[in-house]
C-alpha cells in the first residue's frame, strides 16, 4: 500500500502534514483492513464454511497409525475470541513498520523521481 501511495504521501508532506499523521492514517487503514478480514471469518459466511467441512462432530483417523482414532472438533467460544484477537493484533503489528515508512518519506525525493 504504501509503494502505491507514494507520490500522494509526498504531496501530503509537502503540503505540511506532520509524520505522525501520515502514521495514523496508514495504521488505521490497516486495522480496518483486519477488522473486516476478521468480521469475514467469525461472519455467518466462515462458519458455514467451518461446519461444511465435516457432515459429523469429529474427524476420523485410522487407529493403527495414530494413537488417537478421532479429533474432535467443537467450537469454543474462548477459543474464537481468541482467535480473532491475535487476528487483530497481527493485522495492527503488521501496519507498523510500512506506516513508519510511509512517515519517512522526504516529500522532495519523491515527487522528483516520480
């Protein structure tokens, strides 16, 4: 996103916008970005997904190989709160290098060479 956005974030910093700014403009775009990702997998449409994998409540393995002969598979209500905080945790650390790149861009390098 921010190769992309280039020539507008020097425009921005030419024009004055302090590196703080352009920080929180990029990480909020990227949070947003998880929060749907998130809002998409926990929706109704990921757990239809989720239950059609499987016509029964545990996944069956051959004995003779596993020491286990069934996996369960129950959805905890912890266990996707969980889920879908570490998903919007990754999603918040992940826009924080390209954010602080973004702020420090010089404005005249940039619109020169573009």
């Amino acid at each position: 996103m921010v190769a992309e956005k280039r020539r507008e974030i020097g425009v921005l910093r030419a024009l004055g916008a302090p590196c703080r700014s352009i920080t929180i403009v990029f990480m909020a775009e990227g949070v947003l970005i998880g929060l749907v990702g998130t809002a998409v997998g926990h929706g109704p449409r990921g757990h239809d997904r989720r239950w059609s994998r499987t016509a029964t409540t545990s996944c069956k393995i051959p004995g003779d190989v596993y020491q286990l002969y069934e996996l369960p598979d129950e959805d905890a209500p912890a266990g996707l709160i969980l889920i879908a905080v570490a998903a919007l945790a990754l999603s918040f650390l992940a826009t924080l290098y390209p954010s602080r790149q973004a702020a420090r861009l010089h404005p005249v390098d940039v619109l020169r060479y573009e």
